[in-house]
C-alpha cells in the first residue's frame, strides 16, 4: 500500500484536555469529528501514549479546544511533546474552565466543545472515544488550523540537511541517527510511528 495516501486525509487541529482531581493535562490531537447531530455527538482518537487518554478513560470527561490559525508551534510543543506525566503543562498556560470543570484553553482557540464520553473503543496505538456534547462556545472568527495549514505555516521549515545518516520525523522534526529505523519505532517527542519518518 502507499502510505503516502493516508496523509490526502484532512484533519484539524486540537488541544484535548482532561482533569483528573486536581490535575489538569492537555494534549494535542488531530481527531475530532461530528459524528451524529441528533443527539450531536463528537469522536476523538487518542494516542494511548499520551497522559490525557489515561485520564480521560477514568474520568469519561474532556473538552477539545479548537486550534485556529493564529496558534504558534509553541503551542504544539507545549502540548505535544512533552508529557503531562512528567511536566505539569497547565502551569505556566492561561485557561478557563467549561461548566464540566475541565480546562479550555482559549489562547490561539477559536472555540471549545464539551464531551462526555458515551463509549469507548480500543484500537490498538489509540483508544476512540464516543461522546455526547454537553457544551462549547466560540471565542472568535480567525479560521480553524488544518493539518495542512500546520505543515505549510506553523510548523518551522527544516534546517539545512546535516552530513549524517539518520531518520527524521515529518510531524515534529525529531532526528534519529543511525542506518535503520527500527519498524516498531516511536517518536519520543510526538509518539508518531516509523512510518511519519524519512530519511534525511
Ligand atoms: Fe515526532
């Protein structure tokens, strides 16, 4: 198969939050989609790997703040690659909280929705979670970031190829050295699989 077809697919761009007591954590995610309208009902993927979707399995509650073009890689970095299990995330950030008591960050967000999680479904590298929403708001009109849009304007242009042999990752730009990248690799700053890399 060409793998190349799965990246024709169009995705957005979200911070997907959860709290669990009293720990907030967020991450980013390119999987949220309207599935139903009667009840309005949303699905998120999220990469097992991550923090939230430990917490967001527990508590059967998150929010998705809707990334719009005026986001800085920054942000993606802050909440992509790094873990909340080892960094508190929220405390340097600005958020408010949505009626659910979760966290919705608004800066470089054009809006958020409200999920509770209706079912659950384990798909291996993610879990997918069914949710009904319970809420959202719209905070202003910039356009929503794409996938696309993060390649071609957010994400920083890769600097001049070095003289060694290596892998890099196409969605955060992390190096691998070496001759082979192991098939079952994956990226410790996004968790994208081998795939998501090229030679450099
Ligand atoms: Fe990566």
């Amino acid at each position: 198969m060409n793998m190349k077809a799965m990246q024709k697919l169009s995705y957005g761009l979200f911070v997907c939050t959860a709290r669990d007591g009293s720990k907030d954590n967020g991450c980013i995610i390119n999987t949220v989609t309207q599935v139903a309208s009667e009840p309005n009902t949303i699905s998120i993927a999220v990469n097992k790997a991550n923090f939230t979707c430990e917490m967001i399995d527990k508590t059967g509650v998150f929010n998705v703040s809707i990334l719009s073009e005026a986001a800085t890689f920054d942000t993606f970095k802050h909440f992509g690659f790094q873990s909340g299990r080892t960094v508190d995330k929220m405390a340097d950030i600005e958020f408010s909280r949505a009626e659910n008591g979760v966290a919705v960050i608004r800066n470089h967000c054009n809006g958020y929705l409200s999920g509770k999680v209706l079912y659950r479904l384990d798909l291996g590298s993610h879990l997918l979670f069914i949710a009904e929403v319970t809420d959202g708001d719209v905070f202003d009109d910039t356009p929503s970031a794409t996938y696309a849009y993060y390649f071609a304007n957010i994400k920083p242009k890769p600097a001049p190829a070095p003289k060694k042999k290596g892998w890099v990752c196409t969605i955060c730009g992390y190096i691998y050295e070496g001759e082979e990248l192991p098939a079952d690799f994956v990226c410790p700053l996004c968790k994208h699989p081998a795939s998501d890399f090229k030679p450099l």
